[in-house]
C-alpha cells in the first residue's frame, strides 16, 4: 500500500493509492459470489473482465461499500435519535463516473449484482443517465446534436429531481428510458424506482460541479467511484467497441447506426476515431476528467482493461 502523500507538498493528494494485491488482500474471507455465466451477462462490449478481477478487485470494493452504507445507516438511527424522530430509512446512493468505453457501466452492473448479495441491502438498483439526455429531436433544436453527451446535453434539472425524490425516500420514482440502438430516448417507456436500499446511478457526468451556487447532483451522493484509464487506452477501447458493434447491434435495421454495418471497415473504424477525436476525447478533457478528484474512490486501469491499483479518499 502506498500512502500518495509524498515528502514534498508538490506530491500532496486527499488519496491514498493501493496496489491491487494488497487491495486483494483486503477482504480476504468474502467470497466470490458470481458464477461464469452471470459474469458474462454482466460483461460490458469488449470489457476482459473475469472471475479472478471480480475476487480481487470488486468484492473487496463492495465490502467497503457495504461498510459506508452500514455506517451511514447507523448515523441516520443516531440522528434520528436525537431529534427525536423515528424518520424512514433513505436510500444510500452511489455515483459511478468515467468516460466513455472506461467499463464504469460494467461497473455499476457488477457493483449492483455484488451489493444486493450483502444481507443488509437486498434491494439494489441502477439508474443511468442516458435516460436523461435530451431526446435527439431537442438536441436538433438547440443545435447541440453534435454535443451529445456533454453536460448541456442532458435534463440536469430533472435527473436532480429524480435522484432528490429517490433520496428522501419517494415510494417510486420513473425516469425516461433511453435505447442505444434507436440512439434516442423511447417515449412513453419508463425505468421505475421503488424504495430501494442502494441506488447507483451511472454516468459520464454524475460529479460535475454545481453551477452558480446550486445544489449539484453529486451532493446527494453517499459514495462515488471514477473509473480511470490513459486517454490512448480507452480511445483504443472505443474504436474496438464500434468495430464489436458494427458486426453486432449495427446490423439491426432499427439501428441508428445501421449504415456503418455496410461500409468497409477501414471507413467505419475511421468514423468511429473521428467522433473519439471531435466529441468525446475533448468532452473527457474538458469535463469527466477534472471531476475525477472528487471521486471518494478511483478505480486506475491498465492497457488490458484490468485495474491496476486504487485510489481511495482519505480527507
């Protein structure tokens, strides 16, 4: 284990950096509680995640949520106490950040899964902010279409109310409901809430800044994770995933993305760089990476897709 805080002020960090045997070591009695099978129906497009990563790298993690939410729990009954009120059980929520084609949806499907094994919180779900984005029609009309996925692409105002509701307990809370093969928000389809013990809500910008003194979304958060790679790393992810997708979810006819099926592959996989270079290496830049220091935990992957070390807050 290394503590980041070097011997110069220059190397001083609110982290504390864990390799990943010691990070393994950890936890070392809790058990590996997913099968081959659900693994793989967990598994992102091009993530290499196997059982091995899961026991060293995401049970533990899950453990230390699982404190987080136990703690917060017993702080809850205390304040509770205190006041003298007998105020309902909220729902501990959970931020997973990082950039596109990290694996930080992958992420938050395994932490789902992981967490709901924990006997204190059976009931865990997961809200991603794509249901969020404005519909194409509507970024067509503010001119942004170009932009999707940067901060303004999306509802802010609603994801906030949505996640607050959920938070102070709202016996069920809907959310649109967005398709990545129609590209586009599904209307009159919903993602619905009820009550649960956790929340994880996933998603390029879930720790952006509040603007102009208002409450941020991250505020309402108990515990985030950011996922973190080398920008050349994770734009050689998101080349490969469209080259997995145009021979997969893009033959579809009802794909957005249909006519890249049907193209050369030295043309598709140049579009696919294209858009990496125009939209999100520069939304990564300008907007998922500065929030990264405001993560309680970071999760540092290596060329491989596996995690190399953790990052985790300790002020």
């Amino acid at each position: 284990m290394a503590d980041a805080t070097a011997t110069s002020p220059a190397h001083l960090t609110p982290f504390v950096e864990v390799d990943r045997d010691a990070w393994a070591a950890l936890a070392p009695v809790a058990k590996n509680p997913l099968t081959e099978t659900e693994l793989v129906q967990l598994r992102g497009l091009g993530d290499r995640l196997d059982l091995q990563e899961v026991s060293d790298v995401y049970v533990p993690l899950s453990r230390l949520i699982n404190l987080y939410a136990a703690g917060a729990q017993s702080l809850h009954r205390a304040t509770s106490d205190f006041l003298g009120e007998r105020a309902q059980r909220t729902p501990f929520v959970i931020g997973v950040a990082g950039s596109v084609a990290v694996g930080k949806s992958t992420v938050a499907r395994l932490l789902r899964e992981l967490l709901s094994r924990w006997s204190d919180t059976p009931r865990v779900e997961l809200i991603t902010t794509d249901g969020f984005l404005y519909p194409n029609a509507e970024l067509e009309r503010r001119g942004i279409m170009d932009r999707k996925g940067f901060p303004e692409s999306y509802d802010r105002r609603s994801l906030l109310k949505f996640v607050s509701r959920v938070k102070s307990g709202a016996e069920e809370v809907r959310a649109p409901f967005y398709s990545h093969v129609e590209y586009d928000i599904v209307p009159g389809a919903e993602v619905v809430i009820r009550r649960p013990d956790i929340l994880i809500v996933e998603g390029l910008n879930v720790l952006q800044p509040a603007v102009g003194g208002r409450l941020a979304l991250s505020d309402l958060f108990d515990f985030t994770v950011y996922v973190d790679a080398r920008t050349h790393d994770i734009e050689n992810w998101f080349v490969e995933r469209f080259r997995q997708l145009r021979e997969g979810a893009f033959s579809q006819e009802e794909s957005f993305f249909h006519r890249f099926s049907s193209i050369p592959e030295d043309e598709a996989l140049g579009f696919a760089r294209e858009v990496w270079r125009t939209v999100n290496e520069p939304n990564l830049k300008q907007n998922v990476q500065p929030t990264r220091s405001r993560a309680t935990l970071v999760l540092r992957k290596g060329p491989d897709h596996k995690v190399a070390s953790v990052l985790l807050r300790k002020i």
